[in-house]
C-alpha cells in the first residue's frame, strides 16, 4: 500500500512540474493526453494497478486514485478556458457588431406629450375623437369652405391616391364627421397623423402630429376661444409663458387667429436662434370662431349656434415644451435622444 500511495505521489508531483511549463493549447493538449488518455494515460495506469493490491486496501487506494484524477481535471479545464476564450470570442461573435444590451420598451416622446395635452383638455370637459388617414376631398376641403380651385389649397395640398382620395392634411375632416352625426352641444378634440406639403427643416416636416380643437354650443364666443387657449398653454409651459394673438386668415374660421408664444428655446433673446429667427417669437397655434358656412354644411342652424375651433402640431409643440432646437432629433431614432424622455 506504501508504494502505491508513492506512486500517486510521484504522479502529482510530475504533473505539476509539467503543468507550470505550460504555454499554449498545443501543449497543454499533450500533457492530457499524458496523463488522461485511456489507453496509456498515468491515470489510465495507475487504475489497473489497483487490481494489484489487496482486496481491504483497494476502496481508500481507489480514494486516493479519483482524488488525483480530479485534481488534474480541474487544473487542465481552468488553464483551457484561458486559451479558448478569445478564439471563441473571435469565431462565435462579430466584434464589430454594438453590445446587445437589452432595453424595455416605451412610448415614444411625441406620444407621451400628446397624453400630456390630452390630459389637459380632458380635465376641461373634452372627449377624443379619431378619423382616418386616407380622406375624400370633400370632407379634407369642401366641407371645410375650401372649394374647387380655391387659391388656399396651394398651401395644404398633399399626397393624392386617386383624383378624389388623399392624405389628410388636418384633421378637421374629423370635425365635419362628428358634426355630421351629433348636434350640439360638442366639445371635442382630435390628435392624429397628418400629411402636406412642407418643406424640411427645424420647425417643419411633410408627416406630423396635429390636435385640434372643436366647441359648438348656444352663446360660445371668442372670449371663450381665448380663455381656452390661455389656459391650455399655461398648463402646458407655465403661468409666465408670454403669449400674443395675431390676426390671421384661415378658409373654415372667421375671425382667426394665430397664437404666438415667447421662444422656450433662446428665451427670447438670442438674435442668431434657429427656431424663432431671432424674433423671438414662436407659432404655436391657429384658431378662430367656426365660419358660419361650415356650420351650414353640416345642417347646424349658424343663427342658433357658435362655435371655436383650434389647432396645433403635437411634435412642433413638444419641441417648443422641451426646448428641442430640431424636430427632426424625435424621427431619427437615436436611442440616446429617445431614452431622456422616459428614463427620468
């Protein structure tokens, strides 16, 4: 029994030698291969000595024998993760490739602000309405007092389908339908994708959000409008937001007008500023009290009813509320821009 447990000695004491001389795969392959092999393996020998022993020594040499096995297992497995590490690194990834961190999903930031401004009117009594993308021309212009022809359509012009199908460029048709199928009292608003043709740059896109507004009832009047409109941008910005009310011309609202805000974005007072031109100056928004003609397209009596309407672009809006420099950072799908707004 002293002799086998010399030999077991001698054999650890060997492989350790070996194993510190150890510099590559290559090497590290032929000392398991010395020492592991099942045919000729030191192990593999000293395994078939124990048939030599007798039958009471055998269970603690046995013991001895598998305790030296693991020992060289383990050495040989930890010294081989270190030499096939980076070649399995190299032959099962594409170090070119981004990491491949995980992230949650979320709402997009011009979704989230339209909830914002959703949220605020709901408090003042509104309800949402939604319509298609795909309109006729007769509820995008007709209904609306843009007739055939009518030089105020250069402006809103858009994507026809066919001669009498295109892509909304408001979502005003949304109005006439509603008025269509309820009389008054209505107090509506109406978010959706829009389309026209604009040319691109830090304030304007040819596909954008818009929200308008929609009040008709006995005795509304432009008091009303303004009233509305200070309070809804208040709650959106802040109690010291500067505003002004222009007069302006829109074909389905008489008298309009165009709301303006302070710049959010130079505070008014850079002269170089990309977004208000250095006027310091921002549109925010048009509006108006509903021509009478439209009220009469949809059969509500204009002698017995008013009513206001309003409108403005969620994304531009947002870009104003966060003083964003370009619309077009919330399109680019830069995940660093997008994540700010729902990491907070």
């Amino acid at each position: 029994m002293k002799d086998f447990k010399d030999k077991i000695d001698n054999c650890k004491k060997d492989f350790d030698r070996a194993f510190r001389q150890i510099k590559d795969e290559k090497s590290l392959q032929e000392l398991r291969n010395l020492y592991l092999s099942r045919k000729r393996g030191s192990l593999t020998l000293l395994f078939k000595d124990l048939t030599t022993l007798k039958p009471e020594e055998m269970p603690a040499a046995g013991r001895m024998v598998n305790s030296l096995k693991n020992y060289i297992q383990n050495k040989i497995q930890t010294l081989k993760g270190k030499f096939e590490a980076p070649e399995k690194v190299i032959k099962e990834m594409d170090l070119t490739l981004p990491g491949r961190k995980k992230y949650w999903g979320a709402p997009h930031p011009v979704h989230l602000f339209q909830e914002e401004i959703e949220n605020i009117f709901i408090s003042m009594g509104y309800s949402i309405e939604e319509g298609p993308e795909i309109e006729t021309d007769y509820y995008n212009f007709e209904a609306l007092n843009f007739p055939p022809h009518h030089p105020a359509r250069d402006d809103w012009d858009t994507l026809y389908l066919t001669d009498n199908l295109l892509l909304r460029t408001h979502t005003s048709p949304v109005q006439i339908r509603v008025m269509e199928k309820h009389k008054p009292p209505i107090k509506i608003i109406i978010p959706g994708k829009v389309f026209r043709r604009e040319t691109l740059d830090p304030t304007h896109l040819p596909m954008f959000y818009q929200l308008e507004g929609l009040v008709v009832d006995k005795g509304i009047t432009f008091a009303h409008l303004k009233g509305t409109l200070e309070f809804f941008l208040k709650s959106l910005f802040s109690e010291k937001i500067k505003m002004r009310f222009r007069p302006a011309f829109f074909p389905f609202t008489e008298p309009s007008a165009e709301v303006d805000i302070g710049c959010t974005v130079c505070g008014s007072k850079d002269e170089a500023c990309r977004v208000c031109g250095g006027g310091g100056w921002i549109e925010i928004l048009g509006s108006g009290m509903v021509d009478p003609q439209v009220l009469k397209n949809v059969n509500i009596d204009p002698e017995a009813y008013t009513g206001f309407a309003f409108g403005l672009g969620i994304d531009r809006t947002a870009m104003f509320a966060y003083r964003i420099s370009d619309m077009r950072y919330f399109y680019e799908n830069d995940l660093k821009f997008i994540h700010q707004f729902f990491l907070k």
